[in-house]
C-alpha cells in the first residue's frame, strides 16, 4: 500500500511538471515572439492566459467525465491534446495559429487540473493529505521554474522559440506513457461504472465556489508574479538587461528562484500542517509574509534573496490552501465539485493575468503588475474567513 501510493504520486507529479513546463513556454519565449510576430505586452498576457481559458468550459464537464469514463481514460485523452496543441503552436507562423494552438494544450491541461487534483486526494484523503497535496503540487511549479530557467536561453542560443514548444510537447509525451504503464484506482475505490450519482447539494456548491475563488487568486498572483518579474528586474537593474532587446536569461534565473524554493516549502508546508496540526496558522501566516515580501520586491537591493522568501511563504500556504476542497466535498461528488471548482481558476486566471499585462502596457512598467500581484493575495485573507467561518457553522 505505501510503495503503490508513492509510486501513483510519482506518476502524477511527473504529469504535473510538464504541465508546468508547457505552460510556461509562452512566457519564456514572449520577448522573440514579441520581436518576430510584432505583438505586444497585453497579447502575450492573452497567449499565457490561453491556457486556461479553455478551462472554463472544460473543467465541469472533466468532472463529469471522468465519473462516466474513469479518471484515467480521461487523463490521457487530455495529454493527447496538450501534445497535438504543443505541435501546433511550434509549427504556426502566425499569432493566430499560435492561440490555437495554445488553447487545445490549455483544453487538455484543464483536465489534468481537475481530474489528478481528485486522484491525488482518492488516494491520500485518510492520511498525509497535506503532505501528499505538497509534493504533488511541487510538479507545476518546479515544471514552470524549469521552463524559465532553460527555455529562454534555449531559445536564444538557437535562434528558433520553437524548439520549446515542441519539446514541451515531448515532455507530456513522457507523461502520458508513464500514466498508461502504472496509474490504477486506490485500493477500495469502486470503477466510474459503480460510482454513485449524487448531486451536489447547494452548499457543496456555494464552498467549491468559495475555495476555487481563493486559489484562483493565490494562482494568478504566483504567475503574474513568474511572467512580469524579469521585465522588472530589466526595468530596474541595467545588469540584467540580455543581448536583445526585453530578452535576460539572468532576470529569468532569478526569478525562477521563487518555484525553485518550492522543493522545499511545499513539503515542509504540508508536513508542519500534518504534524502540529495546524493547518490554518501555516495557511495564514503564509499569506501575509508573501504579501509583504511581495510587496517589498519591486524596491529590494537583493532580488534573488527576495523573490526566493517570497516564493517560500506562499509556498507554505499553497498545500493547505489546496486542500480546502477535500473538506467539503465527499469522494461521490469529487469530480463534479472540482470542475465547479475549477471554473473559478480557470475563468479569473487568463482575466486576470491580462489584466496585469494590460497594467504594465499603461504604466509603461512592469512593477505596476507585481503590486497588483500583491493585491490579490489580500484579497484571499477576507475569503479564508468566510471560509473557515461558514465551515464552522455548518459543522
């Protein structure tokens, strides 16, 4: 029992990360995009926001579908995706082909979002749910702090963004593979065939839209933060400036430093939680030192030290953050509940994450993207209150 758990959250960590991984091919890449496509700021906010947008139209019916089809057949048809919209985007010669292309890898990844959110809790809900959620989670950052730190300079070395694209489509390759060679239902779980038809109820309802809301936020504030810190970093700190024009392998190094830190914090978030049982101070405290480190980091004098504290603390938070929905949602109405849960995240992501470009185009700066990052962050504080304070009530 304790190897086949380890050996299911392997096989979807490695999914996860090259989520991450394509989704942040697009950021890596924006400055030759911008430069050979002659696009600008708020239409690359569009094209990494195209990954998710999909989302709002998938991610309920994902939910659905894997209760009528199996979580798995439903896993791979969504890799499936991702790797032919990974071609398409490394193939297409124009903006247009390349939001098509970005859009059915976004259609496939919503599925992998709210189906393997649901595997991973199937087979963790009894014990080490915190600490199981972490290092599962670990994938789509590490993925995407991987992204940034070798697609940028791949790119540039070889003078083709393509080669990225296609190699992320390689990576989910590798996934699907590993998911049809070893994934299987947790010991007990009865097949899609025999799972109950249940209905989610009103209040099921109401706190999966409740939590979605605020890791929508929590998401949208880590990726603005991904997308628009090197333009920061140039704006601020000539040093940083690369050999073409808005193009810094080092900004993007330094910036990645705040997922590479998540080895380390999504873990020790996740166990702190389960062993002093005290899943709410982690989660709080952890909010309120990335917003004010958050803060601090357009005016830091070290930014590698603070994107990484920065990326710490919200690290610390995320697990528990993640696994709000398990305690309102039971195993019969999972899949459902989490496509409802993902409409939020799906939904607000690509609003919001244009919105920040659109920040940046007229402020002509890119800090003005990183303070709204910081907002959101506020914003989940009042809906963790209402949160726990509805919960508390109900029970």
């Amino acid at each position: 029992m304790f190897e086949s758990r380890w050996l299911i959250l392997a096989v979807l960590f490695i999914a996860r990360f090259a989520l991450g991984y394509q989704f942040q091919s697009a950021g890596s890449v924006a400055p030759f995009l911008i430069d050979r496509l002659q696009i600008d700021y708020a239409q690359v906010g569009l094209l990494i926001g195209a990954f998710m947008l999909p989302g709002v139209a998938i991610s309920l019916p994902s939910g659905f579908l894997a209760r009528r089809f199996g979580d798995k057949n439903v896993v791979v048809a969504g890799m499936v995706l991702m790797i032919v919209g990974g071609v398409l985007t490394g193939v297409g010669p124009t903006y247009a082909v390349l939001l098509v292309g970005r859009l059915l890898s976004g259609a496939g990844g919503a599925v992998l979002v709210v189906v393997m959110l649901k595997m991973i809790i199937d087979w963790f809900a009894e014990r080490e749910l915190f600490f199981g959620m972490a290092v599962f989670i670990i994938g789509w950052p590490i993925g995407i702090a991987a992204g940034q730190a070798t697609q940028s300079r791949w790119a540039d070395e070889s003078h083709r963004w393509q080669d990225v694209c296609f190699a992320a489509a390689a990576l989910v390759g590798v996934a699907l593979l590993l998911m049809l060679l070893f994934y299987r239902l947790p010991p007990g779980a009865r097949p899609s065939s025999e799972a109950a038809r249940r209905r989610l109820t009103r209040w099921e309802i109401a706190m999966a839209c409740l939590t979605g809301a605020i890791w929508m936020f929590l998401n949208a504030a880590y990726l603005v933060v991904l997308s628009f810190g090197p333009s920061q970093l140039i704006e601020r700190h000539p040093s940083f400036s690369g050999a073409h024009a808005g193009v810094s392998p080092k900004a993007d190094a330094v910036v990645s430093v705040t997922s590479w830190v998540f080895i380390v914090a999504l873990p020790l978030g996740g166990y702190v939680a389960n062993r002093l049982r005290a899943p709410t101070a982690v989660m709080v405290g952890g909010l309120v030192a990335s917003i004010l480190l958050g803060a601090y980091l357009p005016f830091s004098p070290m930014p590698l030290l603070s994107f990484a504290l920065f990326g710490f603390a919200l690290a610390l938070a995320a697990p528990v953050v993640a696994a709000l929905p398990a305690r309102v949602l039971a195993p019969d109405v999972r899949g459902p509940g989490f496509g409802i849960y993902y409409l939020w995240y799906f939904g607000g992501m690509p609003v919001l994450i244009a919105l920040a470009g659109q920040l940046s185009d007229s402020t002509g700066s890119a800090t003005a993207s990183l303070e709204f990052a910081v907002a959101m962050l506020v914003v989940c504080l009042p809906l963790l209150a209402i949160f726990r304070f509805v919960e508390a009530r109900r029970r």
